[in-house]
C-alpha cells in the first residue's frame, strides 16, 4: 500500500507468551496487522535482553523459538507482517553507534527506568555502558525502519520521549532523515497474574496463552478471589477480586453480568466461578493450542524460515537508511 504508515514493536524472548505478554502487546499486534493499515515490523529484542542478563545467555536461543511460536499461534502472519531477530540485523547495532555520538548522557541519567530497574535489579551489575544506552539502541530500532508509529498503552507513552529527542537532534545536525515517532495507542487490559501482583515469569504466577488445559485449570483454582470473603454465604465484591476481570476477558457479556450479580449476592461460590472461567478461558485457548502444536509437527522448521525471511526482509529496509544516515553524516565518499 503507497503511504501506508509504518509500524514497528520488539519484545524480549523470555520464553512462552503469557496472558499478560499477550493483552499487553502480542494481541494488538495480530490486530494491527489484521487491520490491513500498516506495514508492521515485529522483532524478538534479543540485544536488549543483554542489558540486563548478558551474564547468563543460555537460554536466549530456546526463548527466542517458543517465544516465536506462541506469536505465530495467535496469529502473527509472516506474509502480513516483517517477523525477524534483533541481533540478525547489524544495522541495528550502527545506528544505535552513531545516535550515542550525539545523545548527552543527562538525557539518559534521566530516564525514569533507569534509576527504577537498577533499584529492582540489585543482584545484578547494572553500572554497565549497555545498560545506560539501552534508550539509545531502542531509537534505534525504530528509527531503522522510519517507523511512524509505536503501538504502547497509554502510561507508557513517555517512554517514547527520549526517542523523539535523539531522532530531532540527528534530524537537526543532518538533515531531516527520520520522522519522529509517534506513539500508536492501543488498548491494553490491566492482567494481574494468579496471586494478584502483574503477570511475570520472575513471581511464578503467569497463565501460558497456549499452556495445557489441565495446568489451566490447576492455576485458575489456585487463584485469589475477594480476600474479604471467608465464608461461602459471605457476599463477595468483584471489585477486589482477582478473577473477575478474567470473566470480563474471557467471559461473555452476559455471563459477567451474572457473574457479578451472583458474587454479591452470594448466589455463587469462589470455586463455582472458578470452574466457569476454567470452562471459557480453556475454550479460548484451544485454538492457539491446536495451532503451536501443528507449527511443531510441520515437517520444516518454521519458526527457522519466518525468522530467515524476515531477517532477510528487515536487512533490505534498515540498509537503505542506513545508506541515508552515511550520506548524511559524511561518511561516504561523493559518487
């Protein structure tokens, strides 16, 4: 499509997608795709991932793969959108070399994440270069693709700011190569995990998007309900109550209507309503189960050969700007 916009959005292999993975990026993604308004460029953030765990590497490779096949299962379409590996494409890397000449290290410093993850990540050697420029290879990975928009919930539309700044400072120092990007709002549902804290492999408490049933099943049972709720007869308040916005999720309307209702009146126990949302949520699921477990029987390695093409595809459109960006620092020579 001529002056289709383009969008663009990494994340890290940390393995399988979970519900919160999911409504917080991977399904606005399928959407955006599906939407047939963009040209969409998704990529799994391996760099990034070694800014904050490059002393233990092992398990990037086989994170990368599930993390790919989940993305795949839910509906990702390698001939809709460009699907590719960071670290597979080195314009990344001299992009991100030539935005850190010119990005005062205040701006950096600044940056609300940086003071918070290191004060959340004590146990790790955080005074690191890669650490600190992480900003700096993330304008990057969206500048590479002149990307116009960038699909994020609304509280993290700052996150953006710094990008905008370093992309306006090279565009006045150069000439104006790349557009600002702009942040593409997208809704994204709040997605606590089992015990009520944010959904995340570090608590344990996460519900695989294409995890078995019975371990489906297992954790929803084990979910908190309405603290204040110690006896069956006792009303219960959805409200504070962790399975709810489940229902709200997975359930159809009608059903939350009932749902909520029922809890507070106390027509309905926690078990009850836990073995509805089991039934709903599995049903929703089954589709990205049958789907993954078709990819892995496939008799070629298909996330090899989407992250292949993809790589190959992302390459083409990041060199030609970085043909632009050597032009317009005075690197290369005059034809």
């Amino acid at each position: 499509m001529t002056g289709e916009k383009i969008v663009l959005s990494g994340l890290r292999p940390t393995g399988r997608v979970h519900l919160g993975n999911y409504f917080g990026a991977v399904k606005n993604w399928v959407d955006l795709q599906n939407s047939g308004q963009y040209r969409c460029f998704f990529f799994v953030a391996d760099l990034h991932a070694l800014t904050t765990d490059y002393a233990d590497t092992a398990a990037l490779a086989a994170n990368t793969r599930e993390a790919v096949l989940d993305w795949l299962a839910v509906g990702l379409d390698p001939a809709r959108s460009t699907i590719f590996l960071q670290s597979r494409v080195p314009q990344h890397a001299e992009l991100s070399l030539y935005f850190s000449m010119i990005t005062p290290l205040g701006w950096l410093e600044r940056v609300p994440t940086y003071k918070d993850q290191i004060e959340q990540l004590r146990s790790r050697d955080l005074a690191t270069y890669g650490f600190l420029g992480y900003p700096v290879l993330q304008t990057a990975d969206i500048a590479i693709y002149r990307a116009d928009l960038v699909p994020v919930g609304e509280d993290q539309a700052s996150h953006l700011e710094i990008c905008r700044e370093i992309v306006r400072r090279f565009n006045g120092l150069y000439g104006g190569i790349f557009p600002e990007p702009k942040a593409l709002f997208t809704p994204t549902p709040k997605v606590n995990g089992i015990d009520g804290r944010k959904m995340s492999k570090s608590y344990g408490n996460t519900i695989g998007i294409t995890e078995a049933a019975d371990s489906v099943r297992e954790k929803v049972m084990a979910m908190v309900t309405d603290p204040a709720r110690a006896r069956r007869s006792d009303p219960g308040n959805p409200d504070n109550c962790n399975l709810f916005p489940f229902h709200v999720l997975y359930s159809p309307p009608e059903e939350v209507e009932v749902v909520d209702v029922e809890c507070r009146t106390a027509a309905r126990g926690c078990v009850d309503c836990k073995k509805h949302l089991i039934r709903n949520l599995n049903a929703a699921l089954e589709p990205f189960r049958q789907k993954r477990a078709d990819l892995l029987a496939a008799p070629k390695d298909v996330v090899r050969e989407v992250l292949h093409e993809g790589d190959a595809a992302a390459r083409v459109a990041a060199e030609a700007t970085m043909e632009k960006v050597r032009a317009a620092v005075k690197l290369s020579p005059e034809p």
